[in-house]
C-alpha cells in the first residue's frame, strides 16, 4: 500500500512549490517507497487528514498521520529501517537539526525576498488572498514592499550561501558521501524558486552550490527534474 503525500499546489496542481513538501517526496524517494502525491491548495489545507495540521506536508503511512517534513523524515527512519537511511546515524540526525535551523532562520528569507510575488501570482485567486493577508500580517509590510529587496537579496546570496559553499568544496554532499536527508533540506530551498520564480540566477558560474543542486535534481531518476523551472 502507498504512503499518501499531501503536498502544497498553486492554480497549476502539476507544479508544487514547497520547500518543505519537497523535503518530504525526496525523503519519500530516497526511502523507496510507493508514495501517493494529492495535491492542496493553501485555503484546503485544513481538510487535510480531517485538520490534523494547519501546514503540508502530511503523509499517512496506514493508520499513522504525520505532519512536518521533519517528523515525517524522523518517522520514515524509525519505520523503515531496512530501507536507505536518511540520516546515516544520530550524529547525521543532529547535523540536520542544525541545517534545518540554519535553512529555516538565513536561506528561507532568502529566497522568500526573491520569490515572493512569483509565489503568490501562482496561486488561485482565493488562495493570493489568503497568502497576502497571512504573510503581510506576519511580515508587517506588503507583498510589494518584499519584493523590492529582491535585487538585494539576489546580490548577497553568494555570501549569504558561503557556509555550503565552502563545504562542497571538500565533499560531493552536505551528507558526506553519499545524499542525506540535509541535502533535501537546502534543496528544497532552492527548487522553491526554481519552480516559481522565471528568469532568475541563484548561482555563480563554477558555483559548487550549482554543481551539487544540479546533482540534487538528478536524484531518484530527476524526481526533481519532473517539474520544469519557471519559464
């Protein structure tokens, strides 16, 4: 039996966008398992699962639910320990803890500024009204005024990407060796605006970031591929 995935959708159901839900199909696919994608748009979220979470991803593995893309990764690991690990051990489920920290509080506002109006031009009309009034009650300030750091936030990402680049200079994957679920955590970053966002640059020519984002879309036969960039 398939894992169902709930995973966030725009106007387009064939494009989902999150970077979070990406964290939880490359989890998913890095696992092996059969998985069941179902396709939600923000204003739907709530019936998912009868409102178990106000968020996606949400899996259901049989009777289990599970909402987080962290915990559903923790969850998988603990649940299918015959399959492909996704964290290589304790020590790989700390240095997770850290990368989702990091990609959550630095990276995520990142590409939030660059984005944002892309995102929300995605969507359907009743979901862009409940995305601008959400994130400008968070954010304090309009979508517009956002998206005029755009420009800004596109000229210090190489520094503000210094950290990852410095370590794919010396290994092949945040993980090590091989791809772990902290390489799906920064991933999913970053194909949050591959997806949305047309005509934008995130990397320098010879970039080890792009050298190991282009390895990260190759991934589970160009899972990551099967949705074309923005165009």
């Amino acid at each position: 039996m398939s894992i169902v995935l709930h995973e966030l959708v725009g106007a387009d159901e064939t494009r989902p966008f999150s970077p979070h839900c990406w964290k939880a199909v490359m989890a998913l696919a890095h696992k092996g398992l059969p998985v069941e994608r179902k396709a939600v748009c923000f204003t739907r979220v709530p019936e998912v699962e009868g409102g178990v979470s106000k968020i996606v991803p949400v899996i259901r593995d049989g009777s289990q639910v599970i909402a987080d893309s962290f915990m559903i990764a923790a969850y998988l690991e603990q649940a299918y320990p015959d399959k492909p690990s996704l964290f290589g051990g304790d020590g790989g489920l700390a240095m997770a803890r850290f990368v989702e920290s990091w990609t959550n509080s630095v990276l995520h506002g990142a590409m939030r500024d660059i984005a944002l109006m892309d995102i929300h031009n995605a969507l359907a009309p009743a979901d862009q009204h409940y995305f601008r009034t959400s994130r400008e009650a968070r954010m304090g300030v309009t979508l517009e005024k956002v998206a005029e750091g755009r420009e800004a936030a596109l000229k210090a990402l190489p520094a503000t990407l210094m950290p990852l680049r410095l370590t794919l200079k010396s290994q092949p994957w945040i993980g090590g060796s091989s791809p772990l679920f902290a390489d799906y955590i920064v991933f999913g970053a970053f194909q949050w605006v591959r997806v949305t966002a047309a005509g934008v640059t995130l990397f320098e020519a010879g970039d080890p970031v792009a050298d190991w984002f282009e390895r990260c879309l190759d991934l589970h036969d160009g899972l990551g591929r099967s949705v074309p960039a923005a165009g």
